[in-house]
C-alpha cells in the first residue's frame, strides 16, 4: 500500500467522521436556533437563517475548522431590548454595522486583543445572561410574554407561579407549564442516564420530540411555532432608510456593543475548541473577520447575530469532527430541513424551546467559576458580581462597561502600588528603607513624604531589589534627595551602579527591573 493510498483512506475516513458530526450538530441545532430567536423576540425562523449563514459560509472561511456558529444565547437579551427599543426593520442594518466593526478587526488583527478580557468580567457577563435568559424564558414556558426589563421578570416569576397553580378561565397557562416540566425532566433524566450507545444524541432533541409528540396527540391549546413554509419570503432586506437611522449615536453604540459582545463570546469559544482537541489551532484573527462576514450577511438577510458557540462547537469535537466540513453540512441539513418540512416545525411547542433555554440560562450561572475567582482575592470576585448586577438591574451593556471600568481601575493600582516601609534600629541611628512594587510618578507624592519625613544625620540604607518598576520621575527625585540628604550630614547607602544597569535594560527582562 502507498502511501497516496494512506492518504485516500485517512480522508475517506475525515469525510464520514465530519458527515455523522455534522448530524449529531444540526440536531442540537436545532431547537436551539428555534428557541434563541423566541428569546430574542423575533420569528424562529430568523434563527434558523442565522444557523444556516453560520455553517455555510462561515464554516468555510473560518479561522477556527472545528467551531460552530449559530445564534447565541449571549446576544439574545441585547437583541430583545434592540427590537423592543427600535422595531425589528433597525436589526438588519445595525447588525451589518456591528459585523463591519468584526470584520475591520480581523483584518487589523486584533483578534487576540478580545483574549485579553479579565475572566471576572467574561465570567459576569455569561451569569448575567444566564439569568436574564432564564428570567425571560420562565415566563415564555407558561405562554405569557415576558416583559422587557431582565429585573422585572425576576420580580414577577412569583405571580407567574401564582397564575398557573390558580388559572383564570380560559388560561392555558397550567397546561403549557406542564409541557415545559416534561421537557426539563426529560432532559436532566437524559443526560444523567442516557445509554452510552445513544450518547451522541443530544437530551434537548430528545426532550422537544417527546413534548412534540405529547402536545400533537392530546392536540392541547399551547401556543406553537409558526415556521413558514416559503424560507425565502421571511428574509427582510434592509432598507435605505434603515441604514440612514444608523447615524444616531444609541444605534452605533448598540452595533459596537453587538460587535463587542460577539467578538468576545466567538474568540473564547475559539479558545475553548483549541483546548478539546489537538488537529487543528485557530487563527483568531481570520476567525474573527469570519464572524464579521456572518453578521454583515445575517444583517443583509434581516437575521440574528451570530457567534461561535462552545456547546455546538464542542458537541462537533465529541461527535468525531476532524475538518470544517462538519461545521458546513449542518448548515446545510437546516437548509434542508426548512425547504422540505417546514410544516414539522410548526408541531413543536414554544412552552418546551422556553424550557430548553431556562436550563440553558441556569447552566450560564456556574458556581465553580466563582470558586475560580476567589483564587485570586476578592477583587475578581466584587468585579464579576458587579458586572452580574449591571447587567441585571440596567442592561448588557452597562454591566459588561461596568466590569471593564472596574477591571482598568484594578490594573491602575496594581502597576502604580508602591509599599514603602522605614524601619530605624534601636539607637536611631540607622534608617533602613524598602520599597516594593512600583515607582512610577503617581507614587512620586507618596515615596517624598516618606522620605523627607526621615530625620537628617542618619545612616539611610535604600534596599530597591524588591522593586518591579521604577521610572525617570522617581529615579530623577531620588537623586536630587540623596544630595540633599548628605549636605545635611546624612549617610545614604543606595546600589547606584546595579540600579543604573537595571535602568537601562528593557522592562520585564528579568525577575525585577527598573526601567525608564
């Protein structure tokens, strides 16, 4: 056997792995581009487009081969509040805004500058989601319409219970809320223990079929999907006066808190695939303009925003992806699917795609990134409770903005702390001081003080090892106090010639450096 023969059979072999992925990826899918779309407050079919532009053509540009794009639900609050805010005809044009932005950075590459976010603040913003989703989504599996404001649906989940133990006449909301039980219990019991011959068939699919199946043969008054059978006549094209509304400040701010929030969720999902597999490593910079291309066709085509979505993505890893040919075919089985038998979708209960969003809204909360947290003090943890808040009481953005702003002002003060600590001996005649830290010129006030208040005549040791940074402003008053200081009749001890050497080497060469 040659080894062109090798060759042939290891990609024979690549295409049938990448085929049965890309079947156990379109039915997680699924329901999930169904139920995103609800979330988000618009058609399911929107999110169906957006899974199908995600695969197709991101799929086949994307830096990362084995990532998964669709609709995510981390957009799905921003784009509640934008349809809420400006109607759904502004989410084309802001969308092909934000997507732009994407795709600008990409091609700058600034791709792995979206890496540099602090966990406390990515941590934060998917607990935020979380909640959110789940709030708004508790309310849609009693077919009620959940408000627009993510507190006020926490606050009135209570009354929402109280309305479906004692309904009104003529509310169906028990019956609705019974179908959504069914589907969470079905799939907690599925994925506990689920046959291991059966493992790649996801418990989401799995619960919506059996809530389907129960729904249609008791023919019970829920309200359903409404897929409609022409994919094409739902595409709304933006028009030219959509794209002049962009010129308000609120609608640019929105496309950059979308491009933002995408690019962030995409490059970290991106992250993640690297970790699960070996075969192949992302270029983050084309990944990102690959995303920008999605959300600029999506935007054309009236759809979601889209991400690259870990669950999907690692679902692609699991099921025996090896090429990006896993993350096209499901696109084009959603395709499929629309153009063929569209009418199976309208079978499928909106009470069970909420129910398959609450937990999805639950898991988002993770106690464990918390205790991840708390390894680092508790600065992380006041910021990632700060950015769940924001996000809570006001919106996406502001707590996400929230989180930056505390996370810059942290960074602020660790690169200009300076310990100082005088230490006299006995006789008061030796003064030894250590300075630790940062000596830059915000300090500068700090570190004189100290010194000037040292009584003249004495013996002045300057112990600088554990200095991090020091730079000229400081460097420049330390000098000017030494000559001082002996024309007093003090005795100053200071490293001169190692200090000057370090001076003068790059920052960050060595274990600790004073740098200009």
């Amino acid at each position: 056997m040659t080894i062109r023969d090798i060759k042939d059979i290891k990609a024979k072999r690549s295409i049938v792995n990448d085929l049965v992925a890309s079947v156990v990826v379109f039915l997680v899918a699924l329901p999930l581009c169904m139920g995103i779309a609800i979330a988000s407050g618009v058609p399911p079919e929107m999110g169906i487009i957006t899974g199908i532009v995600g695969g197709i053509i991101v799929g086949t540009v994307a830096g990362s081969p084995l990532q998964v794009s669709g609709p995510a639900a981390g957009l799905a609050v921003i784009v509640w509040e934008l349809v809420q805010q400006y109607g759904i005809e502004m989410l084309g044009p802001i969308l092909m805004l934000a997507g732009l932005f994407q795709l600008l950075a990409g091609v700058f590459k600034l791709g792995q500058v979206f890496r540099a976010i602090s966990p406390a603040v990515i941590y934060g913003m998917l607990a935020g989601i979380g909640v959110l989703i789940f709030a708004s989504q508790f309310h849609v599996m009693f077919d009620s319409k959940p408000s627009a404001h993510g507190i006020d649906n926490l606050i009135s989940i209570p009354t929402e219970i109280y309305k479906t133990i004692f309904p009104a006449q003529g509310n169906n909301h028990l019956m609705a809320g019974i179908v959504a039980l069914i589907t969470i219990l079905i799939l907690i019991m599925w994925e506990n223990y689920k046959p291991k011959r059966l493992k790649l068939l996801p418990g989401s699919l799995i619960a919506v079929v059996i809530a389907t199946a129960l729904a249609s043969v008791m023919k019970l008054p829920i309200q359903y999907v409404n897929v409609p059978d022409n994919l094409i006549a739902t595409i709304h094209i933006p028009k030219l006066e959509n794209f002049i509304g962009l010129l308000k400040p609120s609608l640019l701010v929105e496309a950059m808190a979308i491009a933002f929030i995408a690019s962030a969720e995409s490059l970290l999902s991106a992250a993640a695939v690297d970790r699960l597999q070996f075969e192949s490593k992302t270029n983050f910079d084309r990944e990102l303009a690959a995303q920008g291309l999605g959300n600029m066709v999506c935007g054309a085509l009236g759809a979601l925003p889209m991400t690259g979505v870990i669950v999907r993505s690692s679902v692609n890893v699991e099921a025996g992806g090896k090429t990006r040919l896993s993350a096209i075919f499901h696109g084009v089985w959603l395709l499929a699917l629309v153009v063929v038998a569209p009418s199976v979708l309208n079978l499928i209960p909106t009470s069970s795609l909420a129910a398959i969003l609450v937990v999805t809204g639950y898991k988002l909360v993770k106690v464990e990134n918390i205790r991840k947290l708390q390894q680092y003090g508790r600065i992380p943890v006041f910021i990632y409770f700060a950015t769940l808040g924001g996000i809570i009481t006001a919106d996406l953005l502001f707590g996400v903005l929230l989180g930056l702003v505390l996370s810059a002002i942290k960074l602020i003060y660790k690169v200009s702390h300076l310990d100082i600590h005088v230490v006299a001996d006995e006789n008061n005649q030796r003064v030894d001081v250590y300075l630790e830290g940062m000596a830059t010129f915000i300090r500068l006030p700090q570190l004189a003080k100290a010194l000037e208040q040292i009584p003249p005549k004495k013996e002045i040791h300057i112990h600088l090892q554990m200095l991090s940074y020091i730079d000229h402003s400081c460097l420049d008053f330390l000098s000017t106090w030494e000559k001082q200081e002996e024309k007093k009749g003090s005795t100053i001890i200071m490293q001169r010639d190692r200090l000057v050497e370090r001076y003068r080497k790059p920052l960050f060469t060595g274990r600790s450096h004073l740098a200009a």
